[in-house]
C-alpha cells in the first residue's frame, strides 16, 4: 500500500528548477544564481547538489517586491 501524503506537505511537482523557474518568470537562471548567492532571491532548498525552489517561495517573494 502506498503511503499518503497530508494535504500540509508539498508534492514534488510543487518543485522547480531555476531553468523552469526562469521560464516561467521574467528572470534567467543566471539572476536567480546571483540573488541566491547575495541572499536577495527567494527561498531554496538543495536536493543533493541540485537547487530547487517551491513556487509558492517564488510567487511570495515576487509579491514582496523583492524581485
């Protein structure tokens, strides 16, 4: 039987890339790599050696005008 998951826990397709953040925002990749490291870009998350961003961190933080 396959586990659950609660409606609190994020599904994976809750996760992006910064290439498929970057098509989806007015941003490029190279710019979501500067924010994150000056510590002026969204929320991330390392997955391994991978940078992933959850969308909801993406849009809140476009919302606080800090884009």
């Amino acid at each position: 039987m396959a586990a659950q998951r609660s409606q609190d826990e994020p599904a994976l397709h809750d996760y992006l890339s910064p290439a498929e953040v970057a098509k989806r925002t007015p941003f490029t990749v190279k710019a979501l790599e500067v924010k994150r490291h000056k510590g002026q870009g969204p929320k991330w998350h390392a997955c391994g050696r991978r940078i992933i961003y959850k969308w909801s961190d993406i849009v809140a933080w476009i919302e606080r005008g800090r884009a």
